[in-house]
C-alpha cells in the first residue's frame, strides 16, 4: 500500500507540474499573454510585431498547427498566399481543401451517376463552398492573426518580410519560433512547357484541371464540346492522381477521349494493387501506354513517346508527375535564416521536427524532409503540424521518444472502386522478414455473399482483399484491398499495425454480416487458425495462455538464432529461398540465370539480381500481364516475383 500510495504521489505531482508549465506557457514569459497579443494587432511604426509563432501556410498542416498554438495561449500569425489555385477567392486549406481532395472527390461522387459536366460543376461547387464555410478566414481571425500575401521571405534569423494584399508597403513582422508548412506545388518541366508553348498545346495540373472543369464554359474553351467534335486528352504519370482524374474526367464526358502514358501505374505499391489499377482504368475506356515516358511534343502538336510511339495531336496534356516543395521554399529566402533545405524540404531532426541549421524553426507536412514521400498525405500534414508545435512549446523531456511523423498511414487511390494500402508492402515483408518470416492471405470478393448482392451494381470481378502477418507473432503488418469500401478497411489495419495487434485480435472481434469488412475478418481467422498456437488461443483461459507461451517461445528461439547465424547467415539464406522459388516458378530462365553466376558459384546476390535488368524485365513483364501463379497457397512463388519486380526498380534500396 506504501507503495502504491508513493506512485499515486509521483503521478500527481508530475500532473501538476506539466499543467504548472503549460499554464505558464499559455499566458507567456512575461504574465501578460493575453495583453500582448491585443498589443500585437496595434501595430506600431516604431517597433516590429513581435508572435510566439509564425506559421507560414495555411493548409491542413498550418490550420492544425494554429489551432494547437491558439489552445496553449501563444499569441500567433498565420500567413497564406493569396491565391494559389488561381480561383479568384481567398480561402485558407491549401490544396486539399480548394485544388484536389474536395473537388476530386465531389466529382467522382456526381460523375458515378452519369450526369453532364453542368451538374457536376454545381455539385462540385457547393462541396467546395461548405467545406470552406468551416474553413472561413472571418472564423480564424478571432484567434489569429491571418495574413493573405503576394510574397514573403525571411529578411533575418527571426524576422520576415510580408507583402500583404492591398498593402501599399511590405510588412515586418518578428516571431520566437517558426513554423514553415508551405507544402508542395505540381511538377511541370521547364522543357514541356517550352515545347507544348511551340505546338500550342494547353498544359495542365491536378489544380487547373479540375478549375477549368469548375470554370464556365466561356472561360474553359477546352471543355466546352458542342457534340460533334471529340476532344482529346492525354495524361502524363501513372500515379494516384492521374488514376483518379483519369476515372473521373472520361465518366463526365463518355465522348472524351483519354490517353495515359507512363512507365507503370502506383510504382511503390504491390503488384496486386498495380494489376487492380490498371483493370480499372481500362474497363473506364482510358487507352494506357506503359512502360513509356512523354520523351518530346512536336511542334506539329504530336507526341513522341519513349520507346519511339508517335500519338496523334491532343487537345490538352494533363502532367501528373508528383509535387514539389521546391518552388515554395525558394521564395522563402531560407538562407536569411539560417535554415538547411533540400529539394526534399526543410532538413528536420526527424523525432521534433526541428530545423537542425536553425532550432527556433520546425517544418511540417509536404515541406518537411522528415515525412516520407510515400506517407505526404492531408492527414499527415495535420498530424506533423500539431506536434510541430506541441514539440515547440513543450521542454524536450517532456517530448523525448515520441515520433512527429506517423509511420502508418494509409494510402487510398480513390478510384471507382477504391484502392488502398497500408503498412509494409509485400516487398518490403520480404526484405525485413524473409520469404518464410510472415504469412499472406488473398481472398477475392467474387463469390462473396456481398458481392452477389451488388453484382449489378458495380464490377466485383477487380475486388479483393490481402492481409500481411508476421509468422512467429501473429502480429499485423499491413494490408491491401481493392473494393468499394478499400479506404475504410485500410484505416482499420491502420488502427491493428499501430497498436500492435495479432489477427487473433481482429479475429476476436465480431464483424457486421455482410458488410465489406466481413472479408477482412475472414482472413484474420483463417491466419489465426492456421497454427496450433493459435487454435490454443481460442480454446479458454488456458489454452489462451498455452498459445500465447508458445508464440513467445518462437519469438525467443527466432531472436538468438539471428543472433547466433548473424545477419550475412540470414540473408544467403533468404537469397537462396528466392532462387528456389523462382526456377521452381519458371524453370526457363533458371538457365539463363545460371550462366551469369559468378566463377565461385556464388549465389547471386539481390543485387545482382536488380542489376540483371533483362531478366528483372522479362520477369515484371509476365507479372504485369498477368502471368504469375495461378494459386496464391503457395506464398513464396508470389514473393520472389514481386519482390524482383521491386529490386529492379529500387535497386539502390536493395
């Protein structure tokens, strides 16, 4: 009891300390929080507004950001462009709310029923309105100080230069901290924007795509059709963006015709989901080129492609070639402050945030260099913005071993049906785990109760769902689906991967007959079932505790023989169960494999196999194409495959 009652006094004395020192914070060093910042909108000639923080971008990092700030007291300026997507509004999200997420979604949702352009337009709009309604500028001025600029730069280590719209005179304003959420802008090379100039050809992003879709028929020539003539649209990349836009832009107008080209379709995801992407984009009528680049558009207005394909002229090219920090952080004049960046971000101690040229200064969102350019999503620019500043207001203790960017989020393509991933990829299972080191289950929704159901309604042929395991634990590391719901199912296993949670956890639980989760629970209880450790777990309290005991003792055994064997042991290992399965999958090119060992007969390594590029080639070709083995039972055939397939794209991760 003594001690117990010792505890309860340490737990309470640090509760008090922790709400002492954010008190103290929220009303500022000098007592007089709220005053200062009444002081700060009286801005004087003779002496600089001076802010706890500057948050510079108002997307979804920078409004989570302000409002974290504006709950903890500190006095704050919040500075945005004035119009960045060219919509002849001022409105503060970013690109998410004004560019790409809300109006792409609110377009695919109209165009699934088949209506005109016209009332897309007006259901777009009104999305567009009430998601900025919540978002208003007159909303967030009651707790901060927002400013729509033309420009901004940092004329000194704790001092930027604004020039605020309708100003006469720039602007100076000092702040103690900083935080720079400017995110990313759309890719267009220099060289294509010289040559579609010379052909006249209308060059295209995600942001003036959809605003020439928004856009009255006068002032977006491109759209207006008449009926009798067929406009042509090529779209350049094969990334989520150009499948959604894609999908969208040819349901509203049937008659349109739609061209893709690029190397490959969502390159960094499983080969499952690459197969499911490109099934979809087929059935929607677009005609795809893959495995070729837009090397050049001629002056005549045709299109030269990579591997020597010429396309007939276009009526526009849509560019989907990813997004960059780099324009947004040029204009900030960073070298003023003393802050490191890259063509990746602002360079941040990954765990706070925090600049590592200059400490007063932390990066969030698309800006950051600490965010994974797989993960650079709306949610975690929200998420990095608010540890931004709670890592900025809290003292480093308080803050050290907690992660700022979450290394679980979930990457939808939200295409009709949806196409989702989350956590490790099969690829990276392999590289971790090894071929026998985790367990995969495929299951197909064709022949579900549901899909019967709705077989009328939607194609269930592409659907499915696959979910990643470790072997020994149990515990869960990652998913993929394809399905109407793919989204949500992906933020569920978001939810298990994060916590650490087995599939005899999600077993467990009880799913909704029969919803579009019923598949996932499916599989948690066949993986769950497929050991007897596992089979002990469902027999009781006892059998639970066999079970778990079990697990545990492999978990051990597995730690010292990698301990003992070693790591090069474990990777020849791996190596040769990758040979193993690939001349048992395609005794063919074993031959040929054969002959480029080396001359001690060492198995060739993974790099030696990306370096194969032929082989690789000929090997993610017949995958592609649909040609691996016909029976997902016999995991490790799948892993060679698609882990090659990966080696020979990333070879430099290998």
């Amino acid at each position: 009891m003594r001690l117990l009652s010792g505890s309860l006094q340490i737990v309470a004395k640090s509760s008090l300390f922790l709400t002492a020192y954010i008190v103290w914070s929220s009303i500022g060093h000098d007592g007089i929080g709220s005053v200062k910042a009444l002081a700060i909108n009286t801005q004087s000639t003779s002496s600089l507004p001076c802010y706890d923080w500057i948050i510079v971008g108002a997307g979804a990092s920078g409004l989570f950001a302000s409002g974290a700030a504006s709950l903890l007291g500190k006095s704050t300026c919040l500075i945005d462009q004035a119009d960045p997507t060219n919509s002849g509004l001022l409105a503060v999200g970013g690109d998410c709310s004004n560019a790409a997420c809300v109006p792409s979604k609110a377009l695919r949702s109209i165009a699934r029923q088949g209506v005109s352009d016209h009332k897309a337009r007006q259901y777009a709009d009104a999305a567009i309105n009430a998601v900025r309604a919540r978002e208003s500028p007159d909303r967030i001025r009651n707790k901060t100080d927002l400013y729509f600029v033309q420009s901004c730069r940092f004329v000194s280590t704790h001092e930027m230069e604004i020039q605020a719209i309708n100003a006469s005179e720039p602007l100076r304003l000092r702040a103690r901290r900083f935080l720079i959420a400017t995110g990313a802008s759309p890719i267009v090379p220099e060289t294509f924007q010289a040559q579609a100039k010379a052909a006249g050809l209308p060059l295209y992003t995600y942001r003036s795509i959809l605003q020439s879709v928004l856009a009255t028929e006068s002032s977006a020539p491109f759209w207006k059709m008449d009926g009798s003539t067929k406009k042509r649209l090529l779209i350049v990349g094969g990334g989520a963006t150009a499948c959604e836009l894609g999908q969208t832009l040819v349901r509203l107008r049937p008659q349109r015709d739609i061209c893709l080209v690029a190397p490959s379709v969502l390159p960094s995801e499983d080969v499952k989901l690459q197969q499911a992407a490109m099934n979809i984009l087929a059935k929607a009528g677009i005609h795809c080129h893959w495995s070729a680049r837009l090397a050049r558009i001629l002056p005549d207005g045709r299109v030269e492609l990579s591997d020597g394909a010429l396309l007939s002229p276009f009526d526009g090219a849509l560019l989907c070639l990813g997004r960059s920090p780099v324009d947004s952080l040029e204009s900030l004049h960073l070298d003023s402050a003393g802050i490191a960046w890259t063509n990746v971000g602002v360079t941040v101690h990954e765990q706070s945030l925090r600049s590592v040229s200059a400490p007063h200064v932390f990066a969030s969102g698309d800006c950051a260099d600490a965010v994974p350019l797989r993960s650079r999503t709306a949610a975690q620019a929200a998420w990095t913005g608010f540890y931004a500043i709670r890592n900025g207001a809290l003292p480093r203790v308080l803050t050290f071993g907690s992660a700022s960017v979450h290394p679980t989020v979930p990457r939808v393509v939200y295409t009709d049906p949806e196409l989702a991933c989350v956590g490790k990829t099969v690829s990276e299972c392999v590289l971790k785990y090894g071929l026998n080191g985790f367990d995969v289950a495929y299951c197909t929704e064709e022949g579900s109760d549901r899909a019967d159901m709705e077989r009328v309604e939607r194609d269930t042929s592409v659907c499915f769902v696959e979910l990643r395991a470790e072997k020994r634990s149990g515990i869960i590391l990652g998913c993929t689906a394809c399905g109407p719901a793919a989204a949500e199912l992906a933020n569920v296993i978001g939810v298990a991967i994060t916590n650490k949670l087995t599939t005899s956890d999600v077993a467990r639980s009880i799913f909704s007959y029969p919803s579009h989760g019923y598949l996932l629970h499916r599989l948690a209880l066949s993986m769950a079932l497929s050991d007897t450790n596992g089979i002990l777990e469902v027999c009781g309290p006892i059998g639970g505790f066999l079970g778990r005991t079990g697990r545990s003792v492999s978990c051990l055994r597995d730690f010292f023989q990698r301990g003992v064997l070693g790591r090069k042991r474990q990777l020849r290992k791996r190596q040769w169960e990758a040979e193993g399965a690939l001349r048992t999958l395609y005794p063919s090119i074993s031959k040929e494999r054969e002959s480029n060992q080396t001359e001690n007969k060492e198995l060739l390594s993974y790099n030696h196999v990306a370096a194969n590029i032929t082989l690789c080639s000929e090997i993610e070709n017949l995958v592609s194409h649909g040609h691996s083995t016909p029976s997902f039972g016999v995991i490790s055939k799948n892993h060679a495959i698609e882990f090659l397939a990966w080696a020979e794209r990333n070879p430099s991760n290998v």
